[in-house]
C-alpha cells in the first residue's frame, strides 16, 4: 500500500484524518481476509461405528446419533 501524500491545498488536519482512515480501512480488510481464510479451513471427522467422513469448518467436540465423532486432521 503506497503511503498517502496531502494535495496541494489540503491541510494537516484533513490530510491525517484522510491518512488514518486509509489505514484503519487497510486494518479492516486485512482482519477480514485473516477471518475468510481461517473459516474456509475443512475439518474431518470420523464415526467410529459406521466409518462415515463428516466435515465441518471449526474444530469441536461433535456427536451424530449419540456417538462422539473421532477428529481425523484438516482436509
């Protein structure tokens, strides 16, 4: 991101105002990319009983028909 430069007439009040939002914008979109990126992850998991593969996108503690479902990694 090139770094922002005040115009000819603007004074330095505005041109920080304009400067700060710039970054909190820049902080704001990389946070969400960070979010976006760790929600698509993929996570197996297994029952022991039927062998079925189930995914979900967050790690937990999960059950299907009472059984606890068995973590098997990241897809």
């Amino acid at each position: 991101m090139p770094l922002p430069t005040p115009s000819k007439n603007e004074n330095e009040s505005d041109f920080r105002k304009k400067s700060k939002s710039l970054f909190e914008k820049a902080d704001e979109e990389y946070q969400a990319s960070m979010c976006e990126e760790e929600s698509s992850a993929d996570y197996k998991y297994r029952n022991p009983k039927t062998g079925e593969v189930f995914t979900y996108t967050r790690r937990g503690l999960y059950k299907k028909d009472g059984v606890v479902l068995v973590y098997k990694g990241k897809t």
